[in-house]
C-alpha cells in the first residue's frame, strides 16, 4: 500500500468536505466501437460537458474541495486542459480517464487520475503537481469480454492507494467493480474517512446498497460517482438518524448532472476514535450523531493475525 500526503500533517480537521459530483452523459455503445479508444465525437461532447461543469462549480458557494468524475469520463488528450482547470478553481480532482493503450503488448489500462493543484489551499496558481495515476485492479466481466472482443486484454493495477489529505480527512479511490473487492474493504476499514468511487455501471440499485452497507461496516462516507447514462450517484455517511444516512441521490439516465455535497469530517473523526459523539455537544441528552462502531473495529487487526495464525496450523 502506498500513502500519498497531499498537504502537512499539522493541518487541524475540517468541520465539513465539499464534495463536486459530476454525471457526464457518456453512451459506451457509441464511444467504443472499433478500438478500446473514445471516438473524436464522442471525446469533444464528453469534454464540452466537463467544461459546463466546471463552469457550473466554478459559480457555486461554497466551491467544491475536490471534485469528482465518472470512469472513463475524460479523454486522454484532455488531461492537460483538466489539470489547469484544476489549478483555477483550486479544487483536487479525481477523474475516470479513457483507456490507456499497449498497443505493442495489446493492454488495456482502465485508469482515474488524482490532481492536486500545487497551489492548493493557498488560492494562488503558480503550477501544477504531477496527477497520481489510480488503476482499476478488476475488470467487470462485461468489460473483460467487450476489451477481448476488440482483440484486447484488461491489465489490472495491483496497488492500493491511500491518500492522506490531512485537514480533510484521509480518502480511497476505486474504480467501479473494485467496490465489490472485499480484502479492499477490510484494507480501508479504520484507515479512511471517505470512499470515493468512480463508475460507469448499469446495475445502479446493487451498487447503491453495497454503498450503504460498506459505510456502515466501513465506518466511513461512501460516494458514488456514476455515469449519467445510467444515473444512480450517490453519497452515504454512518449517521444514527435513517434519514441523514442518505446525503445525496440522483436517479434517472441520460441525465448530465452536477451537485456538490457536504459530507461530515471532524465529527466523524471522533466517532471513530470512540469519542462520545452528539448531534448538540453542548447538550447531554441529545440524540447521538453517528451508529455505533462495527464489531471489531478498536482489535480488528488482532483478530486478523490470529485468525492469520490458526490457518498456518497443520
């Protein structure tokens, strides 16, 4: 597992996290055809779209702390237009690109890139940090056999990334079907308070409830960012209260949408530390803030070793 540090240690928690979501209304059957490669049309409606909603965020108050974009959402030749687009507004990105190609080997690289200004936090725009490249580690089926098809192999990224972004939190990243990646879960589990996932997935009610359930096991907020063809983001968060749990939902396809989302930060951070949380601090009896920790969670890797153990036992 790597760990990135995106700002210094010292940097106090924030109360809340402004999160940018972005549905681009890309159709696969169009985009896709005869090479794992967006096709020029299909690239310049899929940037135009990008732009309004930068545009769109750019107006906003408050502006999003980082913003997020589906898989496979931006072109390759884009990267570099996204990177200063990232800089102006001074928010980090994390985006779903295109394909990358082997063409010699025939691999298929299924990628989302984080970029963090250089400039980030200080609202100046001197340059840029290189983008930390996230890979997609499993293929869905479908996109296995739809790469196969085209006489291509999907190449997995075996590394896990932790980012450490102290002053809001610390967050992972995965792309689409990686969200069904249980030792994924139990790596994060007690190590993030954000989940941030990137898609491009038809079965939107399964994902939705897996969501809900890792945030719960996880301890953390779960954000999804799907493609608006099929619709289905959504942002999660363990709150005691049923009706807070769901921050943030947008069902219905082909819809090009934008949203910025609040999601708790510091309160979070104490409930899990084991810190007694409450909605009004200041009052005892007030109902509490967030559900109670997994079973676990304080001696989950204590148990893992000893289970670890019991299995190397002739």
């Amino acid at each position: 597992m790597k760990l990135a540090h995106v700002i210094p240690k010292s940097a106090p928690l924030k109360e809340s996290l402004y999160v940018g979501l972005v549905q681009t209304n890309l159709d696969a059957g169009s985009a896709w055809r005869g090479l794992p490669r967006m096709e020029v049309v299909e690239q310049e409606k899929a940037w135009e779209e990008i732009r309004w909603a930068f545009r769109s965020f750019s107006a906003a108050t408050p502006k999003p702390d980082l913003i997020l974009l589906p898989e496979l959402s931006v072109p390759q030749g884009r990267i570099g237009n996204l990177r200063r687009m990232a800089s102006s507004l001074g928010s980090i990105v994390v985006a779903g690109v295109d394909y990358r190609l082997d063409w010699q080997q025939k691999h298929a690289f299924n990628e989302a890139l984080v970029i963090i200004p250089g400039a980030w936090r200080d609202n100046s725009r001197r340059h840029h940090q290189s983008p930390i490249t996230v890979g997609k580690t499993y293929p869905a089926p479908k996109e296995k056999k739809d790469l196969a098809t085209l006489g291509w192999s999907f190449q997995g990224h075996p590394t896990l990334w932790l980012f450490r972004a102290d002053d809001i939190g610390s967050f992972g990243v995965s792309i689409c079907y990686d969200l069904m990646d249980l030792d994924r879960a139990l790596l994060y589990q007690g190590r993030v308070h954000h989940l941030f996932v990137l898609a491009y997935n038809m079965d939107v009610e399964s994902f939705r409830y897996h969501a809900e359930s890792l945030s719960r096991t996880m301890f953390c907020n779960v954000v999804i960012c799907n493609t608006g063809f099929y619709g289905g983001s959504v942002a999660v968060s363990p709150f005691y209260e049923p009706w807070r749990r769901t921050i943030y939902r947008h069902d219905g396809n082909n819809m090009l949408a934008t949203q910025v989302v609040k999601l708790p930060v510091k309160s979070l951070d104490d409930a899990q530390a084991g810190i007694v949380d409450r909605a009004n601090p200041a009052d005892p009896c007030s109902k509490r803030l967030f559900k109670n920790l997994p079973p676990g969670w304080r001696d989950g890797k204590q148990k893992l070793a000893v289970a670890t153990e019991v299995l190397k036992k002739p």
